[in-house]
C-alpha cells in the first residue's frame, strides 16, 4: 500500500509542477492604440505569429482542406489529397503496411487472391506532386510465385499492369474531383 501512496504522490507532485509551469511571473502591459476609425485596440505583440496561429492562418488541416494558391485537392498534407484519397481507396483490398501522408508514400503488405493462392502481389504508391496530374504518381508493383521447393520467388510485373493500376487510380482520384466539385 505504501508503494502506491508514493506513485500517486509522485504523480500529484508532477502534476503540480506542469501546471505552476503554464503561469508566468512576468506581466505585459498593453496601451490601445487608436485605430483609424476611432476605435482602440491592444499594441500588438511584435513577438506574435504574424499568420493566425503558430501553423498558419488555417491550423493544421489534414484530410479535405483546400489549399487556397492551388484548387486541386491539395491540403495540409503534402501531397494531392486526391490522389491520396484515390491511392487508399483503390489498393483497400490490399492490406497496408504505412502510409506517410506527409511524404506521399502508401505501401502495402502481400496480398494472395483467394482464386490465386500460390501467387501474392504487393504494391508501394509514391505521390509526387501538390496537383493533380498523372505524372503525379507512381505505381510500383512487386509480384511473388510459389517455387517448386514451396518458396516465393520474384517474377516480373508487365508494364501494362502497373499502367492499369495508375490509371486506376487516376480515374478514381477525377471521381473524387468531380464529386468535390458538385458541393
């Protein structure tokens, strides 16, 4: 019992000192400025962010957000959000192993076709651009065959596949565009 007096002394304590270190000992005076209009108001504080907040006038926005310099999908992500989103919703049926929507990669885990178990393909997408464009995306595709001694082995992925894949997604991503745009 003594052992978890002392942990929750030890917390209350921590707490204590993360709150005693929000305040400030120091005081700022602020004179009103008078404003054109008449008006006063407070002398702004040269140290401020000068944009609306430590992020930039919107904050942080993450999935949706529009950039204002590019109506293209783009957002607080780095990337074209609707290649993202489109990127995401087409390989859904592939199990994912990271997506960094900040550097625009999206890659997947092996995944086996139930009519095809003895092959498994696994895919990484790589977004390149803030705007939609099919130069934009790369698709690379890796596909794997059970030898004669029940290993997997590497077999070559066909152009055209992996075209049919980035189109995929290019067409999905125009799906998304089109829909964005009708609301």
């Amino acid at each position: 019992m003594s052992g978890l007096r002392y942990g929750a002394r030890i917390a209350s304590a921590l707490a204590v000192m993360a709150l005693a270190a929000c305040g400030s000992t120091e005081t700022v005076q602020q004179y009103p400025q008078q404003r054109p209009d008449g008006t006063y108001s407070p002398t702004p504080d040269p140290n401020a962010p000068q944009d609306g907040g430590l992020f930039g006038p919107d904050g942080i926005v993450l999935f949706g957000g529009k950039d204002k310099a590019d109506d293209q999908g783009s957002s607080g992500i780095g990337v074209n959000a609707l290649l993202w989103r489109a990127s995401l919703d087409t390989l859904s049926f592939m199990p994912l192993v990271s997506a960094d929507p900040f550097g625009g990669v999206i890659i997947t885990d092996w995944y086996s076709s139930p009519d095809r178990p003895s092959e498994r393909m696994k895919a990484t997408v790589y977004i390149l651009d803030r705007r939609l464009r099919a130069d934009g995306l790369k698709v690379a595709l890796f596909r794997q065959q059970i030898g004669p001694e029940r290993q997997w082995l590497d077999v070559p992925v066909s152009a055209e596949t992996v075209g049919q894949l980035e189109n995929a997604i290019l067409t999905r991503a125009r799906q998304l565009r089109v829909q964005s745009l009708g609301q």
